[in-house]
C-alpha cells in the first residue's frame, strides 16, 4: 500500500501547441502515447478535437474531415484501437443526444453510424452523463440523464438504469444495439457515475464495476457486472470506501481502479439525515480498489487534500487517461459552490506514476571503439530517465579528474517536435506518433540507404547531475525529482538505421554445410560472447545474445495509413561483440567474480549513451548528498575511469519514473575494440532485382590499412536453430573486394527467418585488412508479417 507521501504528482506547464481552453464534462481516451480529447463545456460546448502528444510535450488540432459531430458534453466516449466512438451526451442546454459518431483517428475520418435497433425494445434515448465501456467487440451502455420534456427549456430530469449492448463491426462500423437479460438486483438509476471492465488474469469471465453517480443525491456504492453470465452484485469490499461522488474518474492500471476528484458532501455534513439539502463541493481525494481482493486503499483522503503539496488542486468533469502504468488528468470544474456563474474551471495538465516501471529490453550495441561504445536499449513507455551500469573483470584505476568536470555521457537531447517543429500539425496518427522509428521503406526495385547514425550530445549544459544520479550499487534507491516540476516527459531523437560492431575475427570458415548449398558456400557460426568452449575446434559455440533484436519503435505500425504497394524494408543493427582470441595479455590480475562492482555510467534522458568512462563508488567511502528524500551520489565528487582497448564490459540499465528506479535489464557483454583492424562497413543497401536481391555497402570509415576483401553472411536454416532459436547459423555468401553482391533466390530459399522481433532475414557484412577481419554490420530484412518466402 502506498503511502500518500510518496505520490510523485508532476505538472506539465513546458508543452506547445494550440492549448484548448479550460472545461469540464469532456471525455478522453488515448492511443498509443496520445491523449485525444473531444466535447466539454465551459461558456459554451466545445466541438474541436485536441491532441496531446505525451512524448513531445505538444497539443495539436488534427484536420478533421467526414460527418464531424456537433459538440457535446457528458457523452460516451470509447477507443477501439486507432477508431473511436462518441455516444450521446448534451448537445446544447437542456438537449440530449442519441446519436453515435465514429472517428477513423489513423486518418482523422468521421463518420456517422446508424446501428440497428434491437429485436425487442426502443434504442437508448437522448442521454448524457452515461457510462459507455468498451470490451472486445461490444461496447456497453448504462444509465444516464434523461430529459421527460419536449422543451429544452423546461428540463424534467429522469435518472436511468437502462442497460444496452452495441455490437461492433471489425475495423469499422456497428451492427446494433440489444437489450441483454441481466440477473439480480439492478443498480438503482444514476448518471455522471463511471463503469470499467475488467478481466482477471486467471479469471475468462470479465466482469463490469459500477461507482458513485448522482440519482438526486451522490452515491458510493460499487456494482458488479459478470458480462458472461449477465449476473448483477454488489461486492463486499475491505478498507476505506470513497466518499459519495459524482463526476469523477475512474481508470484502471493492472488490476487497481483508480478513483480521483468529483463533487462529494461538504465537511460537517451529515449525508445520511439531510443527502437532498447538504452542500456540496469539490475534492481532490485519490483513492484505489484492487479489483482481484475488492480492497479499498486511500492515496489521498479529503482531510489531506488541503495540504498544500504539489498535486492537482480540487476538481470534478474532469477527464483522466492512462498511457502505461501513468495516469494524466486534465482541467474539469473547481469551486465549492455548483452555481452556473460561480464555476471556474481548471487550465492544468497532471501525471501520476502509479508503479514502478518495467524492466527495459537488453543494453544493445550501436558502435564500438577502441575505447567506447555507443550503446542503446528500447524505449520504456512515460518514464523519466534510464540508469545506465556496468562492471568488468578489470580492477578499477581511477583516472585523475576535476571534481568540475562535467560527467562524459550523453546529455539530454530534446525531441525535434520540441523545438524547430512545433508549427507542423501532423495530418494522421502515423505522423504523430513518437518520431523514433528507424525502419526505412523503398519500392520495389529502387535502392534503401541507411540514414546517418546517432549523434550523442556532448552538450555539458544539457547533462544531468547529481539531481538524476543514483547509488551505484543499489538499484532500489529512490531517485526523485528528476525534472524540474513544470517540465513534463521527453523522448528521444530519430534514430536511424544503425551500424553494428560484431566482431567476426574468431569465427572458423570452414565448417561443413548443408548438402543444398554448393560447396563454394561456407558456413559459419559466431563465437559467444560468454566465450563456452567448444568440441568442435572452437568453430561452433552457442550465440546467445547476438540475437537481441534492435526494434527502437523501428516497424510501422499495422493501424496507421501505409501505401497498398509492396515495400521492401530493411533495419541495419548492432549485435554484440564477443571476446577475440587475440585480446592482448592484461598485466593486472582479474577480480573474483564475487567482487565485481557495478558502476554508473550516469542516468540519461534518452535510450542512447555514448560510453568512454564510468563513477567510481569507493567501498565504504560513499560521497553523498541529500536530495529530496533518497540519498545519491554527488557525480561530481567522484572518480571516472576510463574504457580500455581489448576488454569485455558488461551493462544493464534500469527505467526510472515518480516512483523510483524499476528493475534492472538483462546483462549485456561487449568488448572494446584492439587497434589495427578494420571498422564496419556502412550504409547497408537493399533492392530486388530478377536474380534475387542486390546487396551493397560502403567501406568501412577508418578501414586501418588497405582492405583486402569483404564478407557477406547469410542467416540460413538449420536443424540447429529450431532447437535453439537463439543461436543462428550463418553462411558465406560473397568473398571479395567489391561493395556489392547478389543474392540469388535459390540462396534466399535456405534463408532463417528470424521472428526475434518483426520477421526478417539476417545479413551480415564485415571487412578484412591486413590484420584479419574487424567488426560486421549486421542487418535484418523486414519481411512483414507472414512466414512466406522472400521476395513473394
């Protein structure tokens, strides 16, 4: 259970972009890293559709095209991946709607749909303050604000507790809406309460909670809907119930509802003597129930919500959405009185991290050196920052340094949508997504260059220091306060198709191969990085981490508008470098493994670091300084020592939000380069031609020496690799000086399809000097998502 204390509420004020204005009874939802708002009301009902990316920090006004709906407050509001619907809701004062309104959101398309009537019974009437939930393929309605009176004018209220079905056709459209038969007590009628779905993990039977709402009176109590069996309940709960509510919140994040703000009694009122006459007021109490045990835990109750800490001041219409484990609230109405004239309704923007975050995918390679290394790992969705570690079996030598000197890591790098591009409005979801995609697309028969590789700031204004540091070796520290209170989340910059460093030096070209390739075709397989010995001569040992995928965001996504023409697609990549066999003899005495240390390279706002040195943490002799409530190392007052040539380092990196560091990654190896061998061959090419394929590369930038010829590889099928998928087995495909080959179909027929990440069929190409072979570029040919043969 969370203590209120250590909620970490955090207000954006840093976006750009058209804001809209303040309001209350709008709906939001979100998809992907997006949160789209529609309606809502304040001097009058709103009917523009704003987005705000979470990522760059911008709002947006998407060009809207088709049957655009007329605004509305307190309406239905759903999200069925990239298309949304609009149900009902007041259309203007005293006038409800009935009408249903669908949004093709990947390319901003409305549409108005006529869903059929049911078999037996009228279709929902006008309505607003309804609740409107979405699982699989239906959508379920419930409850809501009728007007008796043909008069807008004269409003009769008559509270609902109808209940409706809306079937839903697959990608677009509806068939119509039914009146399921329930079971049991019926909740009583109600509007402006909320309902959420869910299903647990354990459990195929998903289930619907109904809280709060006001039927004359606000309410608290909460109502079970088994969607399988159509059986109503009222679920005992343990801890502290809210207080009675309307116009709240309601979201759900793993199997915990969260509950925030909406009108509830005021102090000192008796709601059970006088719930007609007692006044009512906002609040901004935050409250959970675990829908696996129905146990309530308060966050923040309403005798705290006076305090004044940073957290959204009280407020009721407001909307709430969750974008991973984080929940962003926006504007709804303030003010302790409920007449019209005296609303004020709240401008601010809000996130909540409600968990720790998860752990992100292995440190991958980009670029090694002789003494560095460019290294990346894929986005975790809305956290703050990435704790980047490694240790080696080197005993650590501290280099001399300023206690001034900036720390040699990258430094924050701004989104591009944050600066020089805020006055582009995307015309699609596609355009508007988070910009680092690094997969590149070309017709069929044109050539696909590489873009250019990441450039890592060295910028030493833009790092950060102690404020963002964490103990070395303890990964459970709290790291708080990484950014300053009015900025909100960033991202990284593109990142483009990426150069690898796989170091091909040790690997045997001699091994026997299958009898479908001609004998002037060579086999190979590449030495692990964890360097197990092998009978074979050492020319066969397992490659268990080669194989991690480089997917930073890179595939298209499936939902956003794409071009019918067959495309090919290639995402060039790092994998890791094993040991080389000719690692010169280190003259100091390895450490135990026992007493491997690991150290912070530093903590880094983007999923990219260039690594040259990392802290060192004396034992028993830490240097620390307080910061908000964990205690970190000052950087600045601590050792760096540098990367040395020829030697293995192994990095793990960690995610950190409002709650604190997540769990580490899975440990990657790599190893510095030895000087004297060639780099990598650059800017990989793809096109078809009626051979096969035409594969082409440019030399490697610091070739060190004349080179002498080039290597192709294929990733080929084997008996092998469907025992262990993550060993691939490669094959020579070309052996020569020039930067080109062909790749015939017949070779291309034998080729392992790797389903690691996106399908895609694995090239690798390295250089050779007079010193023997350096590091390879590998790349992965996207072939979609079909397991067909290439070039089909």
């Amino acid at each position: 259970m969370a203590a209120p204390s250590l909620l970490n509420w955090r207000r954006v004020s840093s976006f750009t972009g058209p804001v809209p204005r303040a309001r209350h009874g709008h709906r939001a939802v979100a998809i992907r890293e997006l949160m789209i708002i529609f309606g809502g009301g304040n001097e009058g009902i709103a009917d523009e559709l704003h987005v705000y990316n979470t990522v760059t920090n911008q709002w947006f006004l998407p060009a809207v095209r088709g049957d655009i709906p007329p605004g509305c407050a307190a309406h239905g509001f759903v999200c069925d991946g990239t298309r949304i619907l609009v149900f009902g809701g007041m259309v203007e004062y005293g006038r409800y709607s009935n009408e249903l309104y669908e949004l093709q959101a990947s390319r901003w398309l409305w549409k108005k749909v006529k869903p059929y009537p049911p078999s037996s019974g009228l279709p929902p009437c006008p309505r607003l303050g309804h609740s409107f939930s979405l699982y699989g393929n239906k959508c379920y309605l419930f409850g809501g604000l009728a007007n008796e009176s043909e008069d807008s004018n004269n409003n009769v209220p008559r509270y609902l507790n109808d209940f409706y079905e809306l079937e839903l056709q697959h990608g677009s459209g509806v068939v119509g809406w039914s009146i399921p038969v329930t079971k049991g007590i019926v909740p009583s009628p109600r509007e402006s309460h909320t309902a959420v779905i869910y299903c647990r993990r354990d459990s195929g039977s998903p289930k619907m909670y109904v809280f709060g709402g006001m039927c004359g009176a606000r309410l608290d109590d909460l109502w079970q809907l088994d969607l399988e069996t159509m059986s109503w309940s009222k679920p005992e709960t343990k801890g502290t119930v809210p207080l009675p509510r309307s116009l709240h919140t309601a979201s759900v994040i793993g199997n915990k509802m969260y509950i925030f703000g909406g009108w509830v009694p005021h102090k000192g009122e008796n709601i059970e003597t006088s719930p007609h006459d007692c006044e009512w007021r906002c609040t901004s109490s935050f409250s959970y129930l675990n829908l696996d045990t129905a146990e309530w835990t308060t966050l923040v109750s309403d005798s705290q919500e006076d305090k004044k800490n940073a957290r959204p001041r009280p407020r009721a219409g407001h909307c709430a959405v969750a974008i991973g484990t984080r929940l962003y609230f926006w504007s709804g109405r303030d003010g302790y009185k409920k007449a019209l004239n005296s609303q004020v309704c709240c401008k601010d923007l809000w996130y909540l991290d409600t968990e720790k975050p998860p752990a992100p995918s292995q440190v991958q390679l980009i670029k090694a050196t002789t003494n560095s290394f460019h290294v990346k790992w894929d986005e975790v969705p809305t956290v703050e920052g990435y704790l980047l570690q490694l240790n080696t079996d080197l005993p650590y030598q501290a280099v001399s340094s300023d206690s001034s000197a900036t720390p040699n890591m990258q430094g924050v790098r701004m989104d591009p949508h944050r600066q020089g591009s805020n006055s582009i409005i995307p015309n699609s979801i596609s355009d508007t997504m988070n910009s680092a995609k690094s997969e590149h697309t070309a017709m069929k028969g044109t050539s696909l260059k590489n873009k250019p590789e990441l450039k890592a700031s060295t910028d030493s204004n833009a790092t950060l220091h102690s404020s963002l540091a964490t103990n070395a070796s303890n990964h459970n520290s709290c790291v708080v306060d990484m950014l300053r209170k009015n900025e909100g989340p960033h991202t990284s910059a593109n990142i483009g198709v990426l150069s690898s460093c796989l170091d091909l030096r040790t690997v045997i070209p001699e091994t026997s191969v299958s009898s479908t390739v001609s004998n002037a075709q060579t086999m190979v397989t590449q030495q692990t990085i964890k360097t197990e010995s092998s009978s074979t001569n050492g020319a066969v040992v397992k490659d268990e981490t080669s194989l991690t995928t480089f997917s930073t965001k890179s595939e298209v996504d499936e939902t956003c508008a794409l071009p019918a023409t067959k495309i090919s697609r290639v995402e060039a990549h790092a994998a890791v470098m094993p040991f080389s066999k000719e690692t010169p003899s280190n003259p100091v005495a390895t450490m135990k493994a026992g007493e491997r240390q690991w150290c912070d390279v530093g903590i880094f706002k983007n999923n990219t670091a260039l690594v040259s040195q990392f802290y060192l943490l004396p034992k028993g002799k830490q240097s620390i300084s307080k910061i908000g409530n964990a205690d970190v190392p000052d950087y600045s007052l601590l050792k760096k020592q540098d990367l040395v040539p020829g030697t293995g380092y192994r990095f793990r990196v960690a995610a950190i939000n409002g709650c604190g560091i997540g769990p580490f990654s899975k440990i990657s190896e790599f190893k510095t380069c030895i000087p004297g061998f060639p780099g990598a061959p650059s800017a990989v090419r793809i096109s078809k031609n009626v051979e096969g394929i035409h594969l082409s590369w440019e030399p490697p930038t610091s070739p060190s020496g004349n080179i002498l010829e080039y290597s192709a590889y294929l990733a080929i099928r084997t008996a092998q690799i469907q025992d262990n998928p993550s060993q691939l087995v490669f094959m020579r495909i070309y052996c020569g000086l020039k930067t080109s080959c062909i790749v015939t179909a017949g070779q291309l027929a034998n080729a392992h399809i790797d389903y690691t990440s996106r399908p895609a069929i694995v090239f690798r190409i390295s250089a050779k000097n007079e010193k023997g072979y350096g590091p390879a570029t590998q790349v992965r040919w996207l072939q979609g998502n079909n397991k067909k043969a290439p070039l089909n």
